[in-house]
C-alpha cells in the first residue's frame, strides 16, 4: 500500500495528496510547520510541538481549523494508518488558498497536513565522529523582520546558509544573529561544553525554541551538569571543549570542527557522549 497523506481529515495515497497552486503556503511560504519524531509508536513530546504549531500560528494571525486535541489524534491516527512505529512526522498548516495578491483575508481553507514517513538521519559515520560545519556569511533573520522563534513555511533564510554549508562540504551551517552573536544551525540548536559547563544560546538571541534543546537543557540539570543560557560569541565555539547540535530528526549530534578548525580535541568529548546515550534514554521512557 502507498503512504496515507492527511489532508484535513482525510487520507489519500502519496500520488494523490494535493494542494492548490492557489494556496499562499505555496505562493508565499504563508504558513507554519512542525517535524516531530516517534518511538515505538509513541511521539517525543508531542504536547510541546502542538504548544509551538499552535503559538506559531498565532504569532502570524493563522486561525487552525481543528483543536490541539483533534490534531494530536490525527497524528496519532496518520501513524497507526501507515503502521509506523519509529517515524519522522511533518505536520503542515498553510494559509489555503485564495487570489494573486497577498492578502491574507482573501484566503479561505487552512490546509492541515500530516506525512508521517520513515526517518532520515544524517550517516551513522557523522554520531561517531562528528560535524564538521562553517559559520555561513547569511545572518539568521532579524527578530524584528521575522521572529525565530515562529516556525513558519518560509525557511528561506536557513537555506541560503545551507547552501553555504554545502558548497563549503559541509551539511549544516552556524548562523550567528544581527549582533553578530551566536544563533543557530540551519536546521538544530547549537551546544558547547566549556571546563565541564554546558552553554547554549538564549532564546532571545533569535532561534527557534528546540523541543531537543529544552529535553537536554532538562537531562543535563537531571544529570548535575552545570548549565546556562547564555549569549555566545564565535570566539567561545573557537575555544571549546566540546561541541554538538540538537534537533527533532538529528537528534544530538557531535561536531569537531568549524572553518576547518577544529573543537577541542578535535573528537567527539565526554559530555556529549554522556547526552548523546542519556537522550537515547529519554525518548524511549
Ligand atoms: N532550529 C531550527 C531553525 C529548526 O528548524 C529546528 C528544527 N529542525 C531546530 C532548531 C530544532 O528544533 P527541534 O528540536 O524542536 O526539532
């Protein structure tokens, strides 16, 4: 059987999951997003991610159609339908569709859509020895333009740096904030370890609120080590002990070099060996 796609409400076969040409998701990037993952059937933190989509949608005047409940079944039931266990879950809202002008008021329809597939993780080569990134030249979008921190279909800005990432060899890109500090990757939170202290940048330094990074910011205090959130400069990733990324499909993630120089040791370091099979843990519990 070909894969269920819902769209509200109901289930087509991937060849037949549509949306119109109209729809200002399309046109414009005029909508929100979520990527969450399940374990054995079960979703990671699941009311977190409705939290975010929902604040999301709010932020950028997007009224969803159906409840966070409703929509926790339909996750629920997307996964069931397509007998997936262990899935990747994208959960789309877009604006639905409606004239060639921008005016969102002159849409109609909210398109809700659930793929839930099977995961793609990066190379099982990159857990065991780490990231190599660049700091991309594209600064992460200013909070005053566009907040971080909504999770909107217009990822534009994180790709520009991703192609930085990659025409430099690299799959994920450092994006610093109109300060010139310390945001983001492209698509994950970013870590350091300094003298045995965990450091990861504020929310206000203008990221997306990881669900990853707020489940190791928790493991960590469960585990006694020190953490902060703290503004971060180039200069203390340089000068490091240790370095990873968090996010839904990557998980927790080493990384022993950036701009060809390397973290630390220049291997994966203890803490984050100690987060990477702590956070194994956790999304089985
Ligand atoms: N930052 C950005 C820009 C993201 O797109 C994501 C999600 N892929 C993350 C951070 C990580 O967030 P989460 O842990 O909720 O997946």
């Amino acid at each position: 059987m070909s894969l269920q796609i819902y769209i509200n409400g109901t289930f087509y076969d991937k060849e037949n999951a549509k949306i119109s040409v109209y729809d200002h998701g399309l046109l414009y990037g005029d909508g929100v997003f979520e990527g969450m993952r399940s374990y054995s059937g079960k979703v990671f933190r699941l009311r977190e991610h409705m939290d975010r989509l929902y604040e999301s949608a709010r932020s950028i005047c997007l009224q969803i159609p159906i409840s966070k409940e409703q929509m926790e079944a339909d996750v629920m039931a997307t996964l069931e339908r397509n007998q997936l266990h262990d899935a990747y879950i994208r959960l789309v809202v877009t604006r639905g569709s409606g004239s060639l002008g921008l005016d969102p008021n002159r849409t109609a329809d909210p398109q809700v859509i659930i793929i839930a597939d099977h995961i793609a993780l990066y190379p099982a080569e990159f857990y065991e020895s780490g990231l190599k990134i660049i700091t991309a030249a594209t600064i992460r979008n200013h909070p005053a333009a566009l907040s971080p921190r909504v999770k909107s279909l217009n990822y534009l800005n994180n790709i520009m740096a991703k192609i930085e990432g990659l025409q430099a060899g690299c799959v994920e890109a450092l994006m610093l904030n109109h300060k010139g500090e310390v945001a983001e990757c492209t698509g994950d939170n970013i870590f350091i370890v300094k003298r045995g202290h965990l450091q990861t940048p504020p929310k206000d330094a203008g990221i997306l609120e990881g669900i990853t990074r707020n489940a190791v910011l928790e493991l960590a205090r469960t585990l006694n080590i020190p953490v902060s959130e703290v503004t971060l400069t180039r200069h203390d990733i340089l000068v490091a002990d240790e370095c990873f990324l968090t996010g839904s499909a990557a998980e927790v993630i080493p990384v022993i070099a950036i701009d060809g120089r390397s973290i630390g040791s220049g291997h994966v370091g203890p803490v984050t060996k100690q987060l990477m099979t702590e956070f194994k843990a956790m999304v089985h519990r």
